[in-house]
C-alpha cells in the first residue's frame, strides 16, 4: 500500500513535469516536454549537471581510495582497532546538515582550515571561490572542475568515507587468511598481496560502494544547502537546490518537477541494474 | 600462522587521518567556548583561548529557541521510530515466512523506494499534507518519515527474520501455540537485535532529515533540530558562536549512539546494501 502511495507521488510529479503549471494555480493541461527542452537550455541547469558530475566522480574516487587504504590499515592486527573504526565511522552518523555547517566554519576564508594555510603563503576562498579548473566553453558554461566544488567534495568524503571502510573492512575479514599465506609463500611482498590478490577479490564491494555513494551525490541536497547554497554563478549549485528553490520559492511546479524526474532517471540508471542483478545472484 | 605486526609506522599514518577526522569536532568545539571577539580577526588561528566561556551555549538556549527544536526532533523521530518498526517487523515477518508469487519483485521495490531521491515525491507530499492542514503539524513530518523509513526497515528486517530456523515455529505449533503467540513470544525476542538495530537507523535518519522538515514545518513552533541549524544564518550576520555551539550539543549524543551500538549501526547499514 505504502508503495503504490510513492510510486503514485512519483507518478504525480511525472506528469507534472509534462504541464504547464508554472504559477500557484494548478494547472493540468498537457505541455509536452517543454520543461524539459527549457532545462537543458538553461544556463543554471547546464551549470547543475556539471557540477553534479564533477562532485559525484571526485567524491566517488576520493571515498574509494581512502576506504580500501584505510581499511587495509586497519586490517593490520593492530592495537586498539576498534576505536580507529569508531572515530572513522562517527562522521556518518551526523547529519549532512551539521557536516555543512561544520564544513562551511572550518572552510571560512578568515578562519579554519586556513590555519595551516596562511603560513604557507596560501589564502584560500574556498566555496566562494569562483574559478573553474580546467575549463573550456560548452553551451552556455564554462565545463571544468570549480574550485567551489571541491570544498564540497572534502567535506562529504569526510562525512561517507567511514561508511566505505566499515564495508570494505568486512570484505577483507571475509578473505580467507590461506589466500594471504599462499601468496606469501609464493614469494609476493606485501605491496604485491594486495595490488594483485586483496584489491581485486575486493571487487564486488567496489561496485556495492560506487552505486550507495553515487546515489547519495546524485540526489545530494541538504549539504549543499547547509553549507553553500547555489553560490556564485552557481559554482556550487545542484539540481536538487535548484528544484527546491524553482517549486517552493518560485512556484514554478512544472519546471521542478522535470527537474526531479532528471535526478530520478540518472539515479534509477545506477540502482535499476544493480537491484535486478543483486535479485539474481540472492534468494 | 603468521602473524604480521603493525610497525609504528602505521600508527602515525592512522593518526594523520585520525587528526583529519577530529579536526573538525575539535575546531568546532573551540569556537563555541570562544569568546566572540576570539573568532575573527588576529585571534581566529589561535588553538586555544584564554577566556573559554559558555556565554554561546546559554545565547542558544535563550535567544533562540533551540530547545523547541530539540523537543520536536525527539518527538518526531520517536514516534515514526516506534511506528515504523512496529508495522516493520509484522510486514518483514510475512515476507519472511509466506511464500508468494512475485516476492523478489515487491521486495526490490520496496528496496528502490528507499533509494530513489526523495525529492522526487516532495511536492506532491506537500500538497498531500497541506490539503489535510497538517502543514506545521507533528504528523506532518511522521507520515512521510514512515513512508521512506519503512521499504528499508522491512527490507533490514526480512534478513533478520530469516536467520531465524523455521524449525522454531513449527515446535511452537506443534506445543499448540497460536500464530500470534509463536510470533511474539518465539520469534519477536529472538529477533531483538535485529529491531534494535533498526531503530536506531531509523531514529536517526529521522532525527536527521532536512528536505520535508525544511518544506513542511516552516513554522518556528515546528522546526526541527537540522532546519532550525541550518536557519541560524540570519540576513546580515551568522552568529558563529551559537552555532557552534548548537553543533555540538547535537553532535554529542549522536556520538556517544555511535560509540555505542557502531557494530550494529555498521551491520546494519552494510546488509541494507551489502548483496548477501
């Protein structure tokens, strides 16, 4: 029952996003995909789906790699393990709210972080920094990595990278120690052990990682909010403040719900396949 | 067995990165013992201040209604907790033990559900609540918690649920208990850690949410915690201080949770995720 009620809301916005209600006054005639060809066309949109690009990989990337670093460290048999795995999984239980607020203190130009950088000589702007690495023109904006983002990105690595180790931690305790032996025994020194043998057995839980931490950047709201907002020639802007602000500051229902359904599809890309597959090889 | 030792080495690498994750708690914390002259300005580096006060904890509680909040975050998320696992555990139950066609279809749908961006539903939720006057209301913020806590505490639920042998309910019926009773005094305490766990991912994600508390209780009287953090920014300055402080008085128990139950938060996130 509870499911027809959301996949019927979802519906509900579907349709929407093919009207013409762009006021407070409902309004249900049929629009056709203008909304969507006027999203693609706008330059806060264009902004949007690069900066969700650049996010989700950069923040993808960086929650991998230290995951499977960490965790390794921590499948050392070291001493007081547990309370490494602690203090590495407490961010996670905060809320992305509190991540931003905190983040956005820390990144303030006149404190924070830059502690350690005005020494060295460096002034960081962080999320109001308005450069774009990389760039080049591509449609109406300028395609690159901004700096902005990047202040965005640390902090949600922050935030997830817990979550990677605690899963990649159980992934390694699941590899047999013969496995380990075997390859030692057959000469491989350490770095060998776990290029070769560790990180590919670890695999499957890569995948497992990417589709959680992609469907949490592809649809990310609440940090962005908290800690930026859209910024400055929306730097730092995602479809999901833009759909926030468009339908609940601007009345434009029509054009926020094309742009959740936007979110949805790319979000259903990543989780379709993986829930059909994960069908299979369970029950 | 050979039985590799960690080198101090690896230590000092652990603690960079535990420097890195504490950095922030431990800034935060500074800034809200700091008096206000100390944030900004020449003193803004300083790793330690010599006039701690508790002048931006008292300001959060008296100029700001930060307790009402703290009361609406515990009332919201202890009911939709309550509820949710309530009906969870009934439904995860029958999907455990019935067997019918289509079960792996509905149960990755109820899996998607909890995937799917939220914000997809999020104006016709609103409408939804708004038609019923629950718009700043309590339950305004409960049915849509439950709505998206549920799919995901079934969905943990039903991995417990199986565990548990099928033998046990059939010795039950066999001594002649009811369904009802094999439920609640065979299964029910067997599968306590399993609702623990639950409910406790299902009390923070409610304590947590930002999107429908942001669009559905705008009112001050119904804010909650997360909202009301985000909302200190007022037009023309950010009171730092206070924030700092609020964020620590919220951090805290969530930490102390964490410490806590974190192999059960872990087990349970993992299997909601992990294929088993």
């Amino acid at each position: 029952m509870i499911f027809l009620f959301v996949y019927g809301f979802i519906g509900w916005t579907g349709y929407v996003s093919l009207s013409n209600w762009n006021s407070l006054v409902p309004d249900w005639s049929f629009a056709g995909v203008k909304n969507y060809l006027y999203l693609f066309h706008d330059f806060r949109f264009q902004a949007d789906l690069r900066n969700t690009l650049v996010f989700t990989v950069l923040f993808i990337a960086a929650v991998i790699v230290l995951g499977q670093l960490l965790a390794i460290l921590l499948d050392q048999k070291l001493r007081g393990e547990s309370l490494f795995r602690n203090i590495f999984f407490f961010p996670m239980a905060l809320s992305f709210v509190v991540t931003g607020v905190v983040w956005q203190w820390l990144f303030n130009p006149s404190t924070g972080v830059n502690l350690f950088l005005k020494p060295l000589g460096l002034d960081g702007k962080w999320y109001t920094d308005t450069n774009i690495l990389f760039g080049f023109h591509w449609g109406k904006i300028e395609f690159g990595i901004p700096v902005a983002i990047i202040a965005v990105v640390v902090a949600a690595v922050w935030q997830m990278t817990g979550f990677a180790v605690a899963m990649y931690l159980a992934g390694l305790r699941a590899i047999p120690d013969e496995v380990r032996e075997a390859a030692r025994m057959d000469g491989a020194t350490e770095f060998q052990l776990y290029w070769k043998i560790i990180l590919p057995l670890l695999r499957p839980i890569t995948v497992s990682v990417i589709i959680i931490m992609a469907h949490i950047s592809l649809k990310i709201f609440d940090l962005i909010y908290a800690m930026t907002g859209p910024g400055a020639n929306f730097v730092t802007d995602v479809p999901g403040v833009y759909m926030f602000e468009t339908t609940f500051r601007g009345n434009y229902y029509a054009n926020g719900a094309a742009i959740a359904m936007v979110m949805l599809l790319s979000v259903a890309i990543f989780i379709v396949p993986y829930l059909i597959s994960s069908r299979k090889g369970g029950s | 067995m050979m039985q590799k030792k960690a080198g101090p080495l690896f230590y000092l690498f652990l603690l960079v990165f535990v420097f890195f994750v504490m950095f922030p708690f431990l800034w935060v914390l500074l800034s809200s013992i700091k008096p206000l002259s100390e944030l900004f300005g020449d003193k803004a580096f300083n790793w330690f201040t010599s006039h701690p006060t508790l002048k931006s904890y008292v300001s959060v509680f008296v100029n700001y209604p930060f307790l009402r909040y703290l009361w609406n975050s515990t009332v919201v998320a202890t009911i939709t907790t309550v509820y949710t696992v309530f009906v969870a555990a009934f439904a995860a139950y029958a999907i455990a033990r019935l067997q019918f066609k289509g079960k792996t279809v509905i149960l990755g749908l109820v899996l998607a559900v909890s995937m799917f961006p939220q914000i997809a539903t999020i104006s016709p939720i609103y409408m939804f609540v708004k038609t019923f006057g629950l718009t700043n209301s309590y339950l305004g913020l409960i049915i849509p918690y439950t709505t998206f806590a549920l799919p995901l505490s079934i969905w943990l639920l039903v991995t417990f649920f199986r565990k548990i042998p099928f033998d046990l309910e059939e010795a039950a019926k066999m001594d002649g208990a009811t369904p009802m009773q094999t439920y609640f005094k065979v299964i029910l305490p067997l599968a306590v850690p399993g609702v623990f766990t639950t409910s406790i991912l299902v009390f923070i994600a409610a304590w947590n949410e930002f999107l429908f508390a942001l669009t559905i209780n705008t009112a001050e009287k119904y804010k909650t915690v997360p909202v009301g953090i985000a909302m200190f920014q007022g037009q023309y300055t950010i009171p730092w201080g206070e924030i700092s402080a609020a964020t620590v008085v919220v951090t805290v128990p969530l930490v102390i949770m964490v410490l806590l139950f974190q192999r059960r938060i872990v087990s349970g996130l993992t299997s909601g995720s992990i294929k088993e």
